[in-house]
C-alpha cells in the first residue's frame, strides 16, 4: 500500500442547508436583540420586529448579486481533493487539476467571507494549462492564483484545513521527495 492509496477522495459542494440555516440563526438573533431593545425602552416587544428579519433575508438572498462569480454562478462543486491533484471548478463549470506537486500554496483566508487561495510552481502542469489572469476575480492579487469561495461549502473549512495540510508538503517534509 502507497502513501496515495490512503488518501481518500473528498468532494466539497455547496450547501443550500447551510446558507438557509444560517439565515435563519441571523433573523432569530437579530428579532431577539431587537425584542429586547424594546423591552428595555419601555415599548412592546414586538414593536418593529419585521424590520431586521426583512433586511438580513434580503441582505442573505441577495448577496449573489452583491459578489456573483465571473461566471454568473457559482458551481456546486466547487473543489475535490483527490489522491493526486486539487480539482477546482470555476468559471463556466470548467474543471482545473492541479498535482500536489504542483502547489506552492493553498490556505484559506478570510472569517465572513471564506476564500481557498491556490497558486501553483508552474502554472502550464496544470490540466488544461492555465493562463495569465484567467480566473480574475475581486481580491486576486496575482496573474496565476485561483481564488475559491467557501461561503457555505460542506463538510467544511476545517476538515479542508487538515486534508490540505496532510497532502501538501510542509517545512518538515523539506527533505522528502514530492508525492
């Protein structure tokens, strides 16, 4: 058995359950502090409760809009990790492949809004070869970087967190060969 025999194919896709239910955990905590801004100030409690609840659905339900893809839609399978390359979807549901090789860096940044930044060694072993500023999206900041939100992805950023630190090379795999 290989070291890439144990490493399992992981698919990450969008979750409708996951965007729904925080939406809803927001319009509960926002009528409750507004309930108790009420209370506190002497009026009824339910005075204006419509108020937040319609502005966080509108805000949730419109947030495509507000950061569409350059696509004008978002894959539902935006990444899968398989034993040999990082696969990403994106524009126009074009499939990229990347060898663990291949990848210089892959962390995930932001809090609100989750992102996978991805840059390659070089960028023509890539599967198709990828080209300058092909995947430009708003905060990429260089020619040959991919950028995939992870706004409501499942299983989740932390299982991605550790898959990726397990299957990419880190300072004390310096000495190793590459997989």
């Amino acid at each position: 058995m290989t070291a890439a025999d144990d490493l399992p194919t992981i698919e990450f896709c969008r979750s409708r359950g996951r965007q729904v239910g925080f939406l809803t955990a927001a319009v509960l905590a926002a009528t409750l502090a507004v309930a108790v801004v009420n209370l506190v100030s002497g009026d009824p409690w339910w005075d204006g409760l419509w108020t937040p609840a319609l502005w966080i659905l509108a805000l949730g339900l419109l947030r495509g809009a507000a950061r569409p893809s350059p696509a004008g839609h978002q894959p539902q399978l935006p990444l899968r990790l398989t034993a040999d390359q990082l696969e990403v979807t994106g524009p126009g549901g074009r499939t990229l492949a990347v060898g663990w090789s291949n990848v210089a860096r892959a962390e995930i940044t932001g809090r609100l809004y989750p992102v996978l930044v991805i840059e390659q060694d070089d960028p023509e072993r890539t599967i198709p070869p990828l080209a300058r500023w092909e995947w430009a999206v708003t905060g990429q900041s260089r020619p040959y970087e991919i950028r995939v939100p992870l706004a409501y992805l499942r299983p989740g950023r932390d299982l991605l967190r550790r898959e990726l630190a397990r299957r990419l090379p880190g300072p004390a795999d310096a000495g190793r060969p590459a997989r």
